[in-house]
C-alpha cells in the first residue's frame, strides 16, 4: 500500500497508538511486534474497543475485518508515514542528542520556546526508531516549532533518525561514557552523535553548538552555526553563577537566569535553552519564566524530603560521565550528613568493571559518611573502605535499609533505568 493512503487513514484518525491497552477514541491503532508481543494478536481488539483503523502485517488477520489495514511491514510503514507526514508539516524541528541531559534540556528549550511560539516536543523518552515517528505523528499542522530528542546506542542511528526528523536546527548536549558497548568506547560516541551535525552540515541546517565543549567548537568551520556559552567569542555569552547549596543560575547580558535546578551538570543544559530561545527571538523576561518554571520530575536530579531526609533522586538512566557528575554536585551542595546510594550502571560491554571501580575509588576520596552500592557489578568492586557496603540485589539493600535508617541525611540516589533505584524511597 502506498504511503500517501495510509497517510489518509491516519489523518482519519484522531492520531496513532501503539499500545493496545492505551487506546482513544477513532485512534489509529499500529501492530508493531516486538521479542516477546506480537501487536497483530490486539488488531481486533483494538478495532472493537474504538479504534478506527488498524496497521498489521499478518494476512490471516487482515482479512477479518475491513479497517484492518494490511502492509507489509508495521514498522517499516511506522516509519515512513512520519517522513512523510514530517514532509507536509511547515513545522520549524530541533534535534537534540548528547550522552546526558537530552530529555531535561528538551524540555528547558520547549518551556522557554512556549512562551512565543505553538510547540510540541518528544514525551518523555521516546527517542529511539519508534518513539521518533511517534513525536512525528503529533505534530499538527499550526505546530511551529517541534523538539526532537533522539537516542542512540551504535553507530548510523542518529543518522537514520535524523532522515526522518528532518531537523534544520540541531544541539548535542555532551559526549559522555554512555552505551559504550554499542558505540565502542568514547571515540566511538563522538562519531556516533556528531553523526547530527553531519546530517545538518550536508542539508543546510544550523549547528547549536556549545563553544565551551573542546569537540563542539571543531565544528565552528561549518555555517551557519550560533554558539553559546561562557566564552567571550560566543553568540550568546553566559556567565555561569556558582551558588553553593542554591538553585543554578546564570546570566546573559546584565539579566540573571534563576533556575530550580541543582547540579553543575545542568548548567549547559539550561545554557542550550537560553541559547535557543535567543536564536528564536524570545524576550529576556520570556526566557526567565522558560528556565525559572520548570521543575524537574520524573526521577531527574528530583528533590524529595521523607522525614527529616533530604532526597536527591537521579534514577532515570546513569553511566560513567553522569554519575560522576552527579557525585561531584552533590559533595559540592553538601550541608548535611551525607549518603550515596547508587545502583550499577548498563550497557558498557568491556569498560564495565573498570567504570564501577572508578566510582568506588571517587567516593573513596571523598568526605561522604556512607557508601551504598547495589548490582552484581558493584557487588565486584573491591573496596577496604568501611564506609562501602555492597549489596547483590535490591531486596538486600531495602532489608538493610529497614533494619538500619537513615536519618537527618541528605542521599544521593543513582543508578541505571533497568535498576528502578526509585523503589528505595519507601525504604527511607
């Protein structure tokens, strides 16, 4: 079936949805298979439960009902329909990537982007083959402006993902030690996120490019490009203020930028959206109520109190650069009696025992009272320090937890997503 039809189901449609337990009303439903689903086995369902049209690659299924819509390959024709939709659209579209901080610069950028434009932006992580096409197929026709987050663990798939966005404006956060394993170690990241710029630098987009970042500023060659950051030769020069134990904030021009935002990390992040929304236009006092309005949540650098606890949870992904960022922030604004706990970290293939030891050693030399760790790769680490104590499995640490409290602490809670290091507060 060609595109352009499947185009028109889905403009019949009040918009797509993968998920059969997720339906709306006359949404338009796509079968996507997966290791372990098949969604074809919920077309039916979903046709009954209101759905108008459904996607499937299954003949036998096809037949059974006329809003089944067969296609060769669910995926595939996920994909292209986004391209195509994307093509149709006069939306202006950012793409954004990095090894930290894509999602909490994401929405820094759209916050203060909103304050002068209609703009929609990825939900939560979805950045990868799917969650692209996804953010794709939300945007309508009177959407300005769109921010693509896109994630990569190897090589060419910022670089697909970039074909079906079609950015003309494109940011990457940082180079970090994350998905070493798919990228090859760090050179391996810079390639594979550089792959952005590449893609911008052969189509005539714009490179947002942080000129403090030593990588970043080699691409300064290439125009059109707008800088940011604390150097005097950047289009828009900041000054970062380094608060103790406060908010970040930093200023532009003679105007201080107040944030609710801890962690040094985050100030290039909050200098991208300050950037951007300078590029766009966006008033001083506009980019103020952008930065000073957001909060974050979602297990991001979130504060929570429970008792007489002060909680810094950072449990939505980790790898090496990240965790050791988050250390170093949290021994800086450190107050209190201070507790790390921290779970392992993924997808680092051969690097993996090496980068756990390195965070052992830096909590080592460090002043924090307790060390906490969790995951068969932490439970590997050697330590003689009595500080350290290892944990194989989070049932361990809870039990210890419940038996031992913490209390009048500040903790530092940080560890890869497929850890769900969250579920430890309710041990606190």
């Amino acid at each position: 079936m060609k595109i352009i039809k499947v185009h028109d189901y889905f403009k019949d449609s009040t918009g797509v949805e993968t998920d059969s337990r997720k339906l709306t009303q006359d949404c338009f439903f796509i079968a996507l298979r997966g290791q372990n689903f098949d969604g074809n086995q919920f077309a039916e369902v979903a046709i009954e439960k209101g759905a108008r049209y459904a996607l499937v690659d299954r003949p036998e299924i096809a037949k059974k009902n006329k809003r089944l819509i067969l296609v060769k390959d669910t995926l595939q024709c996920l994909q292209e329909l986004a391209q195509y939709h994307r093509k149709k659209l006069k939306t202006k579209i950012i793409g954004l990537t990095g090894s930290n901080g894509k999602t909490t610069t994401k929405e820094l950028i759209n916050s203060v982007l909103a304050k002068k434009f209609n703009t929609k932006a990825t939900q939560g992580n979805f950045n990868n083959h799917i969650g692209v096409p996804l953010t794709l197929l939300n945007f309508e026709e009177n959407t300005e402006i769109g921010i693509v987050e896109m994630g990569a663990n190897h090589q060419k798939e910022i670089d697909f993902l970039c074909k079906l966005a079609q950015p003309e404006l494109g940011l990457i956060t940082n180079f970090g030690q994350a998905h070493l394993e798919g990228f090859g170690g760090i050179n391996g990241v810079i390639k594979g996120k550089s792959e952005i710029y590449k893609y911008l630098s052969l189509n005539g987009g714009t490179l947002i490019l942080n000129i403090d970042d030593p990588i970043q500023r080699k691409w300064m060659s290439y125009n059109p490009h707008y800088t940011f950051g604390e150097h005097s030769d950047a289009n828009c020069n900041l000054k970062y203020l380094r608060r103790k134990s406060k908010p970040l904030a930093l200023k532009i021009e003679d105007e201080t930028i107040e944030s609710q935002l801890h962690g040094e990390y985050n100030f290039s992040n909050i200098g991208a959206a300050v950037a951007v929304g300078k590029f766009f236009g966006i008033s001083k006092v506009q980019i103020q109520l952008g930065i000073s309005s957001y909060q974050s949540i979602n297990n991001r650098s979130q504060s929570i109190e429970r008792g007489n606890n002060k909680i810094i949870l950072d449990a939505y992904n980790a790898n090496p650069s990240s965790m050791e960022s988050s250390i170093t922030a949290f021994i800086y604004n450190l107050k209190n009696r201070g507790v790390v706990i921290l779970g392992d970290m993924f997808e680092l293939g051969s690097f993996t025992q090496q980068a756990h030891q390195k965070i052992i050693e830096q909590l080592e030399s460090s002043g924090i009272k307790r060390i906490l760790v969790v995951g068969e790769h932490f439970f590997r680490t050697q330590s003689n320090d009595p500080r350290v104590i290892r944990f194989e499995s989070l049932e361990e640490i809870k039990k210890f937890l419940r038996q031992n409290p913490i209390e009048n602490s500040e903790i530092l809670i940080k560890g890869s997503r497929g850890m769900t290091m969250e579920t430890l507060i309710d041990s606190l």
